[in-house]
C-alpha cells in the first residue's frame, strides 16, 4: 500500500534511507510477507516507542524458508538477512512482531533473522550455492562453550551493521550493546530481559 522510494525501511509508513543496496520490502517484487495472525498492528496509532533491536539466528537455510515457519508458528521478526546480504523488511516498524518470547520486550523492540542453518552437516549445501561459510570453534553462550558451528558470511555482518545504522537513525535507539566484565555480555541480561535497556542485543540476552 505504498510506493517503493529507492533503498529505505518502512517506520509508521515513513520511509527512512539506509545505506545498502539490496533492501526489499514486503510491498515490492519479489518481497517476503509476514500473515496478518503473525504480530500485533499499530497501524493509524501514534509512532511505537521503540527501545530495542534485537539479534536473532534463524537455522534455516534461506530467509524464503524463515519466513515460512514464522508464519506457520504465528511468529514474527521486522526483518531478514539473506545468505547474499539481502535485506527483507517483512513488516513495518510500527507494529510489533512476536520474536522475543517476551511482551514487553516484543512491544518494545524490533527483531531481525539472519540467515543460517548453523549446524556443519550443511557446509557443503552453502558450499555448491554461495561458497564456504567460516566456522566458529570458540563461541560462549550462557557460560558454556558451543560446538563448532557455521557462522555468518561476511556480506551479512555487512549488512546487519547498515540495518542497525538505519535503525538507529530512524528509531532513535542508541548505538549500545550490554556489556560485561568489560566485552559484549554473552548471557542473560536483567535490563535487556525487564525491556529497561536501549540499545541493540542478542537474543540470548533475554
């Protein structure tokens, strides 16, 4: 129900620019769309105060196939990043999607999915299509080591980083991540899990 205006995400049906080349909104060819039984609507309502981005994995092999087991599950996410660094805006940031197993975080927040399907067993699928995904060995979560796993190709830490830029721009959310023992904190964090913190987290986080 708009009119595509070069690359930009969509806030309360205000375009705001971001600096990345391959964006797609849910309203342009070839965009990917959340069902409508997927997130709360706040559609004609004044701007959603917006505190929070929060960083999701998705294990799947495409953002296509994100999609299809979000709106399967009757969940959502703003946003999803593709092997290739293609942004999908799959909502606007007006409504709240259902992504963080927590209300008052979700009605507070914007989410993303990056792309990947994070076991090694299908390196060598990435392999054929998109070339070698490098593969994390040292990675803590909650206090405990994780397995080898694949890890995000570079062109999509790219792009995450302009879809947090825009973000922030257009949202108003700080540039901050929780912190502890002086580096990123990798467990649950009581501000972030209490929708008290503003800034951008993980979903471990929470």
């Amino acid at each position: 129900d708009y009119e595509p205006s070069g690359e930009h995400i969509v806030y309360n049906g205000n375009y705001f620019p971001i600096k990345w080349d391959k964006v797609i909104t849910w309203g342009e060819p070839g965009g990917l769309k959340l069902n409508s039984d997927t997130y709360s609507s706040y559609r004609g309502k004044p701007p959603r105060d917006i505190t929070m981005f929060v960083n999701h994995w998705d294990v799947c092999l495409s953002s296509k196939s994100c999609v299809s087991v979000l709106n399967k599950r009757k969940v959502s996410v703003h946003f999803c990043i593709d092997n290739d660094g293609t942004i999908y805006q799959l909502a606007d940031l007006q409504h709240a999607c259902w992504h963080a197993s927590d209300r008052t975080v979700n009605h507070k927040s914007i989410g993303v999915e990056i792309s990947n399907a994070y076991y090694t067993k299908y390196q060598d699928w990435y392999t054929k299509r998109f070339g070698p995904r490098p593969v994390v060995t040292d990675a803590v979560v909650h206090g405990r080591t994780l397995d080898p796993h694949l890890g995000f190709y570079p062109v999509q830490i790219e792009a995450l980083k302009a879809l947090w830029e825009a973000v922030s721009n257009a949202c108003g959310i700080p540039l901050e991540a929780p912190l502890k023992n002086g580096g990123l904190d990798t467990g649950e964090n009581r501000d972030v899990s209490s929708g008290k913190f503003e800034g951008f987290v993980n979903h471990y986080n929470i």
